[in-house]
C-alpha cells in the first residue's frame, strides 16, 4: 500500500494539475479525534473518504457472538474508506482511534462530482478496492489455514513490512502491540500468544526493543513465509493542508 502526503495526491486525482489539485484540497475537511474515540461503526452509512494526518486507527469488525475481529491498523498517510465511491453503501467495519489522531476528509458527493468529469477514475478505484479485498482474504486465510505461531508470524511480517522502521537488528513497528492486541490479530486467546511470542523470540524472529516495539528479524522477512507485495513506497510526511 502507497503512503500519500496529501490526498490530492491520490491516484484518482493524477489527471489533474497543481492547480486543480488546490482547488480540492479547500473541500477537505480536518476532523480530530482522542485515543479510543469512534470514527464510525460498522453498517453506518458510508459517506466520506480519510487519510490519516497523523496517529493510529484501528479496523475491526464484531462477530455474531460479539468478538472483535481486528483487520489491521492504519498509520499516517494511508488512505481508508474508498469504497464510498461505489454506491450508497454502509461501513463493512469499524474504525476507532487508536491514538489520538488527525484526519484528512472529503465526502461522498465531492468525489461523484470529479468522477463524473473523469471515466478514468472509475477504473483506478476498482483496482485499488480489488488490492484491498486480496490483502483481507490473506489475513483471514492466515487465521483459517495456519497455526497460530505461522499465522502470527506472517501477520508480524506484514506489519513489519507496513509499518516498519529499518534498524541494525530488522524493522521495528513504530507503535506498540500487547498480546491482547496480537491476539485479536489473529484470532487466539492471550495465554496462546504469549507462549507462541516465547517460541518466536527463542528462534531469533522477533524480539522486544528497549522501548517495547517489537522487532522482526531481516533473516525471516527474506524468507518465502514473509512475503507481501504490498509493501509502502516512500516514507510519510503530513498534509501540506495542515500547514494552511
């Protein structure tokens, strides 16, 4: 997944000039949110487009029995919610922040006006829905197919290689996961993740840094097992609409 500095920058927006892009960037909208303040809950209305300015956001759903099935964390700079340019849909998750976090908004209506003077777009949205749709059946298969210490550590790796920061010794996160949160990952209680987290760190795959921020090994993430196409491409900054 591509980090953007700025929505305008956002490949539906690549047919426009500087120019124009200006012009959109007075349609965002900035909203600010605490940690653990809801963003919007699964089956609302979906209505609007976010880019992460700065914090953590949590994506989750609840299962029938009221479990919380936790689809990934979003740092600055990653787009979520695009799926509101298809039709009059509702939330297929939740969002919450996970930090206290700052956002990069334009709604609906302000979207079907450019996609109605650009057929290009149309298509570029339908690749990026399909990328999206391929890395949540990975995650789930991971859960399904896989034990729990292979499907922890495929979902390290793919954080790692999310939201990761190179250091001697492999990347580390860049936020902070308790085992409640790894298990919610994938799907296993927290005595489980504590003793497949044991085995993973006796095996030299991760290890604790001194700030708490876990660290995935280089030697595993060249391995077949840690593979993930999507890997970001530059490095984050804030949207230059914030510096108005």
């Amino acid at each position: 997944m591509a980090y953007l500095n700025c929505m305008a920058d956002m490949w539906l927006f690549n047919s426009l000039n500087e120019a124009e892009k200006d012009d959109i960037r007075k349609l965002f909208r900035r909203p600010e949110y605490l940690k653990d303040e809801c963003l919007f809950n699964e089956g609302e209305p979906a209505n609007s487009v976010f880019i992460v300015a700065k914090g953590r956001i949590k994506l989750f759903k609840t299962s029938e029995f009221g479990k919380e099935i936790v689809l990934g964390y979003l740092t600055a700079n990653q787009l979520f919610g695009e799926e509101v340019l298809f039709d009059d849909s509702l939330r297929s998750f939740a969002a919450v922040a996970a930090e206290d976090t700052r956002l990069c908004a334009c709604y609906k209506s302000d979207f079907e006006g450019l996609l109605a003077t650009n057929s290009q777009l149309s298509l570029k949205v339908i690749k990026t829905m399909g990328d999206k749709l391929r890395r949540i059946t990975e995650q789930l298969a991971d859960v399904a197919i896989y034990d729990t210490r292979i499907s922890l550590s495929r979902t390290l790796a793919r954080l790692a290689t999310e939201h990761g920061q190179e250091t001697l010794d492999g990347m580390k996160l860049n936020f902070r996961l308790t085992h409640d949160d790894l298990g919610a990952l994938v799907g296993a209680s927290r005595v489980m993740i504590t003793n497949v987290m044991r085995s993973l760190k006796l095996a030299g795959i991760v290890k604790d840094d001194i700030d708490h921020r876990l660290v995935i090994s280089k030697w595993f993430l060249k391995e077949p097992l840690a593979e993930d196409p999507f890997s970001p491409v530059g490095s984050p900054a804030n949207c230059e609409c914030f510096q108005r």
